[in-house]
C-alpha cells in the first residue's frame, strides 16, 4: 500500500477575500448550503473533540442537526464518555471536512446543554425506532459481548404501546457558542486559502491566515 504517494491537487474553488461576511455563523451557512448540494445525505456530520477531566483529548463524529445565532447543535446522551468531558470542560472544537468541496471548518466554542423543551422538540421529531434506541442505550458504558437488546427493546415497545415515547431525562441537546471559526479552501501548490473569524471585545473580526 502506498500511502506516502496518496495526494490531490486541490483547485475547486477560493476564498474570496474581498466578499466576506460579517459573522462566522452567516459564512458557514453559505459552505453549508454548498456542502448540502453536494452530499445532502452526511454533510451535516462532523468531528466533536472534549477534552476529559485527566486533559486526555478524544473525538467522534456527531451530526449538527441546527445552527442559529447561539452556535452549533447536536444532540446525544448526557450520560456518555463525551458528555462526562464536557461537565469537566465545556470548552471544544468541531471539525467539518467536506472532501467534495476540498473545504474544512475549524470550530472552537464553549459548550451548553440546550433548553429542555428544545430537547423535548427535537425528540419528538425524530422517528420512533430513534426514540427508542435513545431510551436502549446507556451510550458509553461497557456491555456483555452476548448483550442482546432485542429483550430490552420487547419490554420497553410494551411499555410505549400506543403512547407517545416520552425523552429520556438524560437524552438532549447541546449548542456550540464559537469563539473561533476558522474556514479552509484547499489551494493549488498547497497555498491554500485561509480565513479565521474570532470575538474581539465582543465583535467577530477576520483575518487571513498563511497555509
Ligand atoms: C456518521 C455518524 C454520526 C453520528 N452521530 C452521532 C450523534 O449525532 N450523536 C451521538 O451521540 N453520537 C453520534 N455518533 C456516534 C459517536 O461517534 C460516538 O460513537 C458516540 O457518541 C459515543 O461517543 P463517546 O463515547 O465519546 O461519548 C455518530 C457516529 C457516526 C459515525
């Protein structure tokens, strides 16, 4: 295998520096829609790095499922390895690399558990085999190598028969308020384009950086 010899020119596209906008969150929207045409199954999958309590790093990948003026939101179990990092840190970065796009964002932020009845929202929107999977998984924990979720699932699909699948308390969202939003076009020559927003005394200011 050769993987020392595995490379691409990139030529797609630029950053036009002389047409930016004024806030992160409005630019990602614009390389979001474009992510969007390209790969409308997955754009919204990304890189989620905390750091836990013994500074040990760790990233997964979670889906975005919505950005407003606050950040970036993703929902996953209060209770997981990722979520225990976050009670000790709240500070972490979220990665998006569209290949297609030869495009990558940098995010940094602080992290928050979202509103209750946002979660509430969410949930309820999601399909039901979802809900329930929230409820079946103690997500992070270790489980018996024969552990069979189908006897779990039996009795919670009798506890949930004809009724709505209420949230579990330890199942929501949390929103990423950025501090640092750093966006990269893939260049010809590897002089790729470079563009990072960051709050400064209280407003978003940009700068180019070198490749
Ligand atoms: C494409 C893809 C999407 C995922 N989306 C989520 C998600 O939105 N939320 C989530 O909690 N885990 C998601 N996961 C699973 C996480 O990557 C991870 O395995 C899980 O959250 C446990 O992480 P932790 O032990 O660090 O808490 C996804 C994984 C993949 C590959």
């Amino acid at each position: 295998m050769d993987i020392k010899n595995l490379r691409l020119n990139y030529e797609k596209s630029t950053i036009d520096f002389k047409n930016l906008a004024d806030n992160p969150i409005q630019y990602f929207m614009n390389w979001f829609e474009d992510a969007l045409k390209i790969n409308k199954q997955e754009a919204n999958a990304c890189i989620l790095s905390t750091v836990s309590s013994d500074n040990c790093p760790s990233s997964r990948v979670v889906l975005l499922k919505g950005v407003n003026k606050n950040g970036f939101i993703f929902f996953t179990n209060y209770k997981s390895s990722k979520a225990k990092d976050i009670d000790a840190n709240p500070n972490v970065a979220l990665n998006f690399y569209w290949p297609e796009l030869e495009r990558q964002v940098r995010i940094t932020g602080i992290v928050k558990k979202i509103a209750i009845n946002d979660s509430d929202t969410y949930f309820k929107s999601r399909p039901r085999d979802s809900q329930m999977g929230a409820w079946l998984s103690d997500q992070s924990k270790v489980i018996g190598l024969d552990y069979n979720f189908m006897d779990t699932l039996n009795s919670l699909e009798s506890k949930f028969k004809d009724k709505a699948i209420a949230r579990p308390l330890h199942w929501g969202g949390y929103c990423i308020a950025p501090i640092k939003v750093e966006f990269w076009q893939g260049r010809p020559f590897r002089l790729h384009d470079r563009l990072v927003y960051k709050i400064e005394d209280g407003e978003w200011i940009y700068k180019r950086l070198s490749p």
